[in-house]
C-alpha cells in the first residue's frame, strides 16, 4: 500500500467559494461529520458550443471560464443522498456513538482525464493535487459513492484500489465489475438488468417488428447487451439491421457523430433501440435539429433518461418513445422532503442556490446577493419534468440505498470493535477505510420501502421493469404514463403486460408503426430467404399444391389432413366430399337403364325362344345352350347394378366374383355351341362315328367344367385375400372416393384371365368354322359376337388401370354392358329377326332347301 501523507489545511476549503465559474473540482455540497461520505455526482457539464456542434462535456474548464449547463434533474441524486444521511443521522439505534454523518459531493465529468483528477483531489483534499498525500484537517473520509456509469466505475476504481478504498457503484448494474480479482474494492447496489433484452424482444415480437436498429455504448456493458439481445432476437425471426456503438470517451464524441448519425437518421429501420447511460447517450440531444427524428420509433432504457435534455422545446424528436424503467418502491417521506427544499434551508449550499436560480429563472450564471431573490416560496414540484422529478429515479434510489448500506455496515463494525474494547470512550472513533470491506462485503437489509438490499453483486436481485410512454404535447410539456410492465421470471403470459390501447405513437403515426425488411407474407404465401440476407429479408412464394398457410409470414406451409383439402386461396383446408358411383347422380341413374332395359331385353328374348321352342331355328345347336347362355346374360346385365351405390363388404364379395362367375358361364355355353357347329358338320359326312357327341350331355359337361374352374380360382380368390370397403383419399384433391378394394390383385386378373382365355378359344373356333356349309351353322354370328367381346374387354384393362375412383367403376360396368350387348345382338337378334319378322323362313322345308343350296356351292 502506498503510504499517504496527511497534511492540515483551513476547514474553509471544504465550502464553495463563489466565482463567476465553477470551480473544476472542489465539491458542490460538503457537510462535516464524525465519518464522511465522498460521492461523485454528474451535476454539470461543459456547455455545447454551438459554433462548433456537438462538442460535448469539455474536459479543461480553466481554459478560461467556460459556460457550464446545468443537468438539472441529476440535482435530485444529491437530495436522495443528503435525505439519507438525515434519515441516518435522526435515527437513534443506528450509529448512536457517531454525532453525525457527513458527506463531500464533487461533480462527475464524462471525461477520463477529468475522473481521474477528481479521484485524486478527494484522496488529496481541497487545494493543490499531491499524489500520496492527504490535505484534510481530519481523516475520517471513508468510503466514496460514485460510478453513475461503468467507464466512470472504471476509472475511479482503478485509483481507489492503490489505496483500498471501498468503493460502492451506483449506477446501472455491470457484471464486469463483479470481478472482485480485478476490482476487489468495488461494490454494486443496482439490480441486476440481464432480462431487459428479454423485455425488449418481448416488445417487439408484440407489435410484430422484425427489423430493428441498436444504438448503445462502446463498453463491455453494451457489447454484452449486444449480444443477449441478438441472440434473443434469433429464437423469434427478429433481425438487427445495424448496432452503433457511442464510445464512452467524451474526446471521441464529435468524431463519432459525424460518423453514425448520418446512417441512422438515412436508415430506412423504423424502430431503434437505445441502451446507455444518460451521459455518454447526450450526443442524441445534441444532434438537434435532425427532423428526420419524427419518423422513427425509440425504445429506450431506464438507464437514459429520456426527459434530461440540454434545451427546453427538443422533446418532441422523442415524441412517442417507450422506455423501459425500473420499478421502485416509494420511499417514505422523500416527497415531502423534496417539497420542503429551498435556498434558505441549506443557506450553505451556495451550488444548490445557484441550481434553484438556474432552474426557476432559466440564467446559466447569477451573482446573488440575496438568497430570498430567486423564488423562495417556490417547491421543486413546480418545476417541468425536463428540469426536475418528484418521483425517485432509479439512481436516486441506488443511493438512498448505498448511504444505508454504509450506515449499517459502518454500525456493525462499531458493534464489534466495541466489543473488543478498541474503542475509547474519550476518543472519535475513526476506522480506516480499508477495515470496512469485510463487513459490506456481507452487508444486506430491508430499506425503509421494503426491498431488500444486498453490497455483494451475487445477491442482487433481477430488476422489475415499467413500461412507460413519453409524451411530448405542443405547449412544451411532457409526460410520462405507464402502458404495461415486465416481470423477470414471472410465469408464462404474465412476465410481459402491455396495453396497446394506451399508446399514442409519434407524430407521424396513428397506429402501430411497421417495421420490416420486408412485407408480410399474407395466408395462402410461405416466407422463402433471400440468398445473402438475413432471415427478415424474404420473398413469399404460394404454398405447394395440397399445402396451406393459414397465418402471417409462415416459414413453411402444412399438408392438410388426409380428409381435407386445400381451398383456392390455400389458406385453410376443406372437408373432402366423399364420393361414389351412386344410383340418384345421372350417370348412375343412366347406367341402371341400360342394364335394366338389357336385361328386360334379354328376359324378352329367351321368353320368345321358350315360346317357339320347338322351332327350327330354336332347336338347332342346342336348345338348353340358348336358354342358358340367354339367362347368363341376364345374370350379366343384372349384376352391374352390384357396381353402383356404396360399396358395403357384401357387394365387393360379390361384384366381381359374380360378373366373373356368370361370364364364365355365358363364354362356357358359346364355346360349347360352337364345339357343336363343328361336329355338327363332322357327324353329316357319311360313315362318320362321331355322332355320340352330338348328344346333350356332352355340351353341357364342357359349360360345367369351363364353368368349375371359375368356381375354383374365385373361391381361392376369396379364401385368400377376398375384396373389401376401401376408401382412395389420393386419387383426387378434394374427394374422398368410396371404393371396393379387390384384395388379391393376383386373384382378381386370374378371373379375368381365365374369362379372356374361354373367349379366345371360342373365337378361335368360331372363326375357324365361319364357313362350313350348314343351315345350323352359328359359327359366323359367334365370331362376331366374340370379336365384339374381345375387343371390349381387350380395351378395358388399360382404360381400368389408367383411372381411379368413380370412372374406374363406371368403365367396368361399360364393359360388361357393352359385351353383354354385343353377345346377344350378335347371335340373338338375327334369330329373333327370323322368328318374328321371318316366320316363313323358320320352317324344317326351308331350312332344307337352304341347307341344300350351301352344300351344293360348297361341293363346286
């Protein structure tokens, strides 16, 4: 430790001698006591020159008499500070062996240099700045309040630590200058803000602002705000279009204007966030005039107090600002202390008479004769916000706080130094600084509000934030109102309250002002990325087929359920309309007249041939065959009525095992009849042995054994994997198609295989036998009618595998319609034609004498 020498000077140095200037470092209010309280407080500041622009908080007043401006609304820290020492000092249970408590406050330049020679005028004393020496009257300086910034922190700390003197920072909390290895004699009483970036985010994601611009200081505090609030930013799409960063150091603050001002005032960003102390963020209020300030939106922090400006009608740049400030409980009694201050109760204080002058008469600079000139019945309520606030603000509460803090711990160490008898009743007792760490290293209480209060940096709590918008109104008065607040840790959904109502935005605004790199993506649209730019910078792209979005700037657009579909716009989804081939729509309807006007055809016909039975034509190749090949395509017509209506398990077991069975039959009885043609010829032929074939029996053994095979490749069929109800939700975008699944595909083609395989035999035959020479001969009315056939069913496979649903049903049953027909117009109809029409021809002479003719030519 470096040794300090003390040396005594006149106790009238520790009074404020009155200049036409102020003095560069001797303090703006001493009050003597037993123990004293150095704090360092940013009263006053260099005035701008207006020549020049922006030249902000000269360091070297003493070049000359440089004009100094009043920060007026800081003055309130300085009453905070002297209400707590009377509050101390009045009561009897706390340091009731020290007479009183006394404090030295100095002004705090936003300078380094200026910091530096402040620090080490309070080491020295009033007078000449003698490193290592001490030139006070008495050594009972003990601890310094100061640090309404961290780079002040910094700076005094750094001097202060040579000596281990305990330091206690007020301002805002930095988590910095927790390092107790590097700063070991430094203390912070603040609340901690790590969530205020959380609040911020919270705000913006409320008002739906995605492109957003920073302005805070070149510190380690600003960078770690930087970086909590960009990396909240990403877990909700936000983006930080730019951060600018206001160096600390006043001798850097004109350089950087005219660097960053220019982009944020041509930026296109509508909202800005301003994090800083109120000090290093002044360069704002010096930019005046910048118009261009109407237009954007400012969210700022309790940190900068937005109604402290350096002239009386530059509030409405900030018009419509939100600021997040610390909540604090109201001190008892501080109102109406303040109400109670005037000149005449601190007739010593010859910086606050010159303050009250200042703020109520608006002179810079006054030569006072009489204190009772300057409004003495006045009270500091009267004054606008932009000069004074009764409300305590967050730094005044941090020193209320911070004077306590070393009352108590001041009390704790007399406590126990009496018990070890240290203390002389004759004597002052005066410890030395560096004693008093161990005990607010551990010092925590409850102030007179009720929050709790703690020195050591791991016990501060988490600060609770209001939501405040400051308003601005033409006839120069300002406003602050409550629009909502922010709660760290509180659960879900009451953490961050905001009334939207409540808001009055900037001048040019009526309502909630965007702030987007680019426009909403609409319901129906999908945000697709720019290549090389952030992720708020987008096209919106129309979402895929069967794909909907149904909110604003959604980054993918979702399938809807297997039962619905996408409308037109493709922002919501419809319930499918389930579909079949039913009876009551047209196409059923038409479809069921067919089959029931073919099958009515076809009872007709085989009535006609019961009915002439025993005519010729009747009776030639096989009468039985007729009727039963007559009544399979009944069957036949009939059974496409199972194809229409819904489909239930009974009608899929039966659709196609049905169609396949009674088709089987019908092709089984025209390839028997055209075995008998063939014979038929055969046996005619003199000495032929063949004619036991030409019996009965034998045709209908090959109609039931073809017929057999069917019977066992569907039962087969329907052991194995038989059809069911089935629904194709695929097949078309906004229907539900009701349909009969066929299970076994395998089963299903080998029906139809089987089918195909009896009608090309039969129309082999029939082809092969079309021009034998004999009146009984129906082979050339069968190859048509198989041609016909054929051709049907051979044309049906690749339309059936082409489509889906509704006309997959409707092709079959066209199918079956359509063979039927051409089976019994082929071979029936030209009989009928005969028998009816014909009668003459339908006779055993006739027959004969045609027989004869086809004979005969075919001999020649």
């Amino acid at each position: 430790m470096i040794p300090v020498l003390l040396v005594m000077l006149s106790p009238s140095v520790h009074k404020i001698e009155k200049s036409s200037c102020f003095p560069k470092t001797s303090p703006s209010l001493s009050r003597d006591g037993d123990l004293v309280i150095g704090s360092f407080l940013p009263l006053y500041s260099v005035e701008v020159s207006n020549l020049r622009g922006a030249e902000l908080f000269q360091s070297h007043p003493d070049k000359g008499c440089r004009d100094y401006k009043w920060l007026y609304k800081n003055y309130q820290q300085v009453l905070a500070l002297v209400f707590a020492v009377e509050e101390i000092n009045r009561d009897p249970n706390l340091l009731p062996n020290i007479s009183s408590l006394g404090f030295h406050v100095y002004n705090a330049y936003h300078s380094d240099d200026r910091t530096l020679e402040s620090s080490l005028q309070w080491l020295s004393g009033q007078g000449l700045l003698i490193p290592n020496y001490r030139c006070r009257e008495k050594d009972n300086a003990l601890v310094i309040i100061g640090g309404a910034t961290s780079s002040l922190s910094v700076q005094m700390g750094t001097l202060f630590e040579l000596y281990k003197f305990p330091q206690i920072s007020y301002g805002p909390f930095d988590s910095s200058l927790s390092e107790k290895a590097q700063f070991p004699s430094l203390y912070q009483v603040a609340q901690r803000d790590s969530s205020l970036h959380h609040g911020i985010v919270l705000l913006m994601v409320q008002f739906e602002w995605t492109w957003v611009g920073l302005v805070t200081t070149d510190d380690m505090r600003g960078e770690e705000f930087l970086w909590n609030l960009r990396r909240d930013m990403v877990k909700h799409d936000i983006c930080l279009a730019y951060a600018e960063k206001i160096p600390v150091s006043e001798r850097r603050h004109t350089e950087s204007q005219h660097e960053f001002m220019p982009r944020i005032i041509n930026s296109s960003v509508r909202v800005i966030i301003i994090h800083g102390d109120t000090d290093s963020l002044m360069i704002l209020r010096y930019s005046q005039p910048y118009y261009f300030f109407l237009s954007k939106v400012w969210i700022t922090t309790s940190h900068w107090d937005i109604t402290m400006r350096p002239q009386w009608d530059d509030g409405y740049s900030f018009h419509g600002a939100i600021s997040f400030s610390q909540t604090t409980k109201e001190i008892p009694h501080f109102k109406s202390f303040l109400r109670t201050v005037n000149p005449a109760k601190y007739p010593e204080d010859i910086l606050f008479t010159e303050f009250w002058c200042s703020a109520f008469m608006g002179q810079k600079k006054l030569e006072i004769k009489k204190q009772n000139e300057c409004s003495p019945n006045a009270s500091l309520e009267a004054l606008p916000l932009c000069f004074f606030d009764m409300t305590m603000s967050g730094l005044s509460y941090t020193i209320y706080n911070a004077v306590h803090a070393v009352a108590r711990a001041l009390h704790e160490m007399m406590l126990i130094t009496s018990e070890r008898g240290s203390i002389n009743v004759e004597e002052h007792w005066v410890p030395q600084p560096w004693q008093l760490h161990s005990f607010l290293k551990n010092t925590q209480f409850n102030n007179s509000a009720g929050d709790q209060v703690f020195l050591d940096g791991t016990g501060n709590s988490e600060a609770h934030y209001n939501i405040l918008k400051y308003l601005f109104f033409l006839n120069n008065t300002e406003v602050l109102v409550k629009v909502g607040q922010f709660i760290p840790n509180a659960p879900y959904g009451q953490d961050f309250t905001i009334c939207e109502e409540a808001i009055a935005w900037g001048w040019m605004e009526s309502k909630v002002p965007q702030a987007v790199c680019s426009d909403s993506c609409g319901p129906g649209y999908r945000k697709t990325p720019r290549e090389g730019e952030p992720i708020c910078c987008f096209d919106c792209s129309p979402c895929p087929e069967r794909e909907i979005s149904n909110q604003m700037n959604m980054k993918h657009c979702m399938k809807c359920p297997e039962d619905e579909y996408p409308n037109k716009e493709r922002n919501r989804c419809l319930p499918k309309t389930v579909t079949f081939l039913d009876i009551k729509e047209p196409l059923g309807m038409a479809l069921t007249c067919v089959a029931l006007f073919f099958s009515v055809l076809t009872a007709l016909i085989l009535g006609v041939f019961v009915k002439f039975r025993n005519s010729p034509i009747v009776k030639a190749n096989n009468r039985t065959l007729s009727y039963t090949l007559l009544i399979s395509l009944t069957s036949c017509f009939l059974c496409s009525l199972l194809f229409i209506g819904r489909p239930t398990a009974a009608t899929c077991l039966l659709r196609q095992t049905t169609f396949g069975l009674v088709f089987t039959v019908a092709v089984s009885s025209i390839l028997a009849k055209t075995i008998l043609v063939v014979l038929a010829f055969k046996v005619t032929k003199p000495g032929s042995r063949s004619k036991r074939w030409l019996q009965p029996g034998v045709s209908n053994c090959v109609v039931v054994l073809c017929s057999g095979i069917q019977v066992i490749l569907c039962s087969s069929w329907l052991g194995i994997s038989p059809p069911f109800p089935d629904t194709d939700i695929h097949s078309h975008p906004n229907k539900i198609i009701i349909e009969c699944n066929e299970g076994s595909v395998l089963g299903f083609y080998s029906v139809l295989a089987y089918m195909g395989f009896l009608a090309l035999g039969s129309f082999m035959v029939a082809f092969l036998a079309r021009s034998l020479p004999d009146t009984f001969n129906e082979a050339k009315f069968i190859t048509f009618s198989m041609l016909v056939f054929c051709s049907v069913w051979v044309s049906f496979l690749p339309t059936y595998q082409s489509t889906k649903g509704k006309a997959m049903v409707v092709v079959e049953i066209f199918s079956i319609l359509a063979s039927g027909a051409g089976l019994l117009g082929c071979i029936f109809i030209p009989k009928c034609y005969v028998i009816l029409l014909r009668p003459n021809e339908n006779t055993q002479k006739c027959m004969r004498n045609k027989s004869e003719d086809k004979r005969g030519k075919h001999s020649v």
